[in-house]
C-alpha cells in the first residue's frame, strides 16, 4: 500500500501508512485523511456515476485555481441535483 499510494494518486486505507507518508499532515491530503474519521463510504446506485462526474469535474476547477472549492462543490452539487431530477 505505501509504494502504491506514495506517488499521491492515492490516498492509503491504513492509518499507519498515511502517517509514515505525511499525509496527517499534508497541506493538500491532510484534511482528507483527518476526514476519515467520520467518513462514510460511498454507496452504488444508479445516480452515482452523475454525482463522481460532476464532483471530480468541479473539484478539478478548484484545484486549477479557477473557483474556491466551496463555489466548485455547491455547483457539482447543484448540477448533479439537476441532472439526476431529469433523469427520473
């Protein structure tokens, strides 16, 4: 798990590997791994390719510098909201 999460296309599920790695601590990872906490798991359905695709379009303007996070997550939201109300 360390050699495969080293690289940061990863987060590690084991918390000793997220500590040997620095990711505690992490400007960019930290909060993610201070998350885990009280995290839940993500559940299958059918909305959740629409809910991933709109998150990790959104999250990828952020990271770009292009809008704050908290714009980019209320739009991913508010888009997948309406993509999933049309599809029913």
């Amino acid at each position: 798990m360390k050699t495969w999460t080293s690289k940061g296309f990863a987060l590690p599920t084991r918390k000793s590997v997220a500590k040997e790695l620095g990711y505690d601590k992490d400007p960019l990872r930290g909060a993610l791994v201070a998350g885990s906490a009280y995290s839940t798991p993500w559940q299958a359905g059918p909305t959740l390719p629409t809910v991933m695709n709109n998150f990790n379009n959104q999250f990828l303007d952020a990271f770009l510098g292009k809008s704050s996070l908290e714009d980019a997550m209320k739009k991913a939201q508010e888009t997948a909201n309406k993509e999933i109300a049309a599809g029913k």
